[in-house]
C-alpha cells in the first residue's frame, strides 16, 4: 500500500510522468524544476533538462532560487545564454515545457500579468518572461495550476493558448502546426484539450476527489471525458524523492510557512536559554 501523500506531491509527480526519456525539457524555477528531478532521477534518466537563462542538460542537487542558479546544480553539460535558449525553442529543439497558471480559459489562454484591472490590478502578477515564447513554439506545453484560477475571461491575455478555439491558432500563422498546451494538472485533476473545439475537458480525477469537486471551479459547462480515469497514486519512490529533493513542496506552501516559522520560534527559545 503507497504510503500517505498530499495532493501537491501527486501534482508534481503527475507533472514529472510528462517527460519522457531524451525529451528536451525547458523548466521554471519551483514545481518544474522539482518534476524534472524526480523525472530524471526514477524513469528517464536521459532527458535533457534546461533553464532559460541558458543552462543545459543539468542535474539538480537542490531547488534553484532562480533560472540560473549554478549552486543547485551537481553539474551541467554547458551554459548559453537567453537568446541561444529562446532560439533553440523557436527552431523546435524543445520538445515539452511547463507553464504555471494565473488564470486560465477554457480554450488555455493564460494571463500571468495582473489580476483586475492592468493599471490597477488587485494582484500583480509575475508577467510573462519566457512563458509566451515557450507556450507559441515548444512541441507540446504542459500547464501546472496551484492557487489560480479558471475564468471566462481573462484579465489580460499573457500567453496563447488556442485563442478562440476551433483551428483558430493554427490558421493564425503565427504558431507551429499543431502546437499549443496539452494538458493542465491541477490539485484536483488532468485536462485535456478537445482535438476540433480546443476546449478544455477533464480527463483525470485524482483519488479522494470528485467530479464535483472539480466543476466547482469553474464558471462554464465543463465537459467530463466518456473515458474519465482515475490518476495513477504516487509510488513510494516518488513520494521519498520529493520529500529529500524538495521538502517544503511535499509540504505546500502553508504548512512550509508554518513549520518554518515554528521552527524559527524554536531556535530563537533555544538561543536565549544560551
């Protein structure tokens, strides 16, 4: 029987399970960074991952703070640079990349720039850094939700997704035939999107959670697969990986708080008993 684990430890793992063996892989720094080490590490030993500052084919040792964080790395095959790491994107070297979402459509527009109103936005956002290149000309791109949102419409559009649905970004001319995101995991579940309509659907539940649980979040009629399955638990060697390589992402961003602060309380209780 797999051991406990939490629906941020089976998002990540879902994650990692997209890269596959000699995939070129474009990684963020945070949730990606965790999948394509735990990818690397358990089934594809071969697959060459890459940050956009220009670091390739790295071996992760810890969690980088940022996209060229050598310190994290047991190694790389060789640094670049940001044009070289963009190019190599836009002349379809990169097989699969991973965006983090803001807010999402349900034809897979992103907005990662502001919540609310641009000039005086309630949230401001990251932005897009490479997410809009990455998205318009990577093979395939894998969307990663953790605390955003689904809406009908976006705030401000950062990324392209399938735009309006239909055939309308490959008849745009603007993207590679065939391009666009594949998939969306979420804490709850896997999308996909329909081959003709490019809407989004729910191909996967997670275990404990409900098709219900999933359509809360959203604000239009989501459309379920005829062929829904449940995702595959984490294996223990997943589950032991990220909680070496990545504690606080085993834990989610609240309890790492928490632990973090009490265990700062703790050392400062010790230090004046000293």
């Amino acid at each position: 029987m797999t051991k406990k684990y939490t629906l941020d430890e089976l998002l990540i793992i879902a994650v990692a399970r997209e890269i596959k063996d000699y995939d070129n892989v474009i990684l963020g720094v945070g949730l990606p960074t965790t999948s394509g080490a735990l990818a690397k590490a358990l089934h594809a030993p071969q697959a060459n991952l890459m940050m956009e500052a220009g670091m390739i084919d790295f071996e992760p040792l810890i969690p980088p703070n940022h996209i060229a964080d050598v310190m994290a790395c047991k190694g790389y095959a060789c640094a670049t640079d940001l044009f070289t790491a963009f190019t190599m994107t836009y002349r379809g070297f990169v097989d699969i990349c991973f965006l983090g979402v803001g807010q999402i459509d349900k034809f897979g527009n992103l907005n990662t720039t502001a919540i609310g109103d641009y000039y005086k936005p309630d949230l401001r956002l990251p932005g897009s850094g490479g997410a809009a290149d990455f998205i318009s000309y990577s093979q395939r791109t894998v969307l990663t939700m953790r605390g955003g949102e689904f809406v009908e419409d976006l705030d401000y559009v950062t990324s392209p997704g399938y735009l309006g649905g239909g055939d309308e970004r490959d008849s745009s001319g603007l993207f590679p035939q065939g391009s666009g995101p594949t998939k969306l995991i979420t804490q709850k579940g896997i999308f996909e999107f329909d081959h003709k309509t490019k809407e989004m659907f729910l191909a996967e539940i997670h275990p404990r959670i409900t098709v219900e649980d999933a359509r809360k979040d959203i604000p239009w009629e989501l459309n379920i697969s005829d062929k829904l399955t449940e995702t595959k638990p984490p294996s223990d060697a997943e589950i032991n990986f990220i909680r070496n390589f990545a504690p606080a992402a085993a834990m989610g961003r609240s309890l790492a708080a928490e632990v973090g602060f009490a265990n700062l309380l703790k050392e400062l209780e010790e230090r004046g008993k000293t």
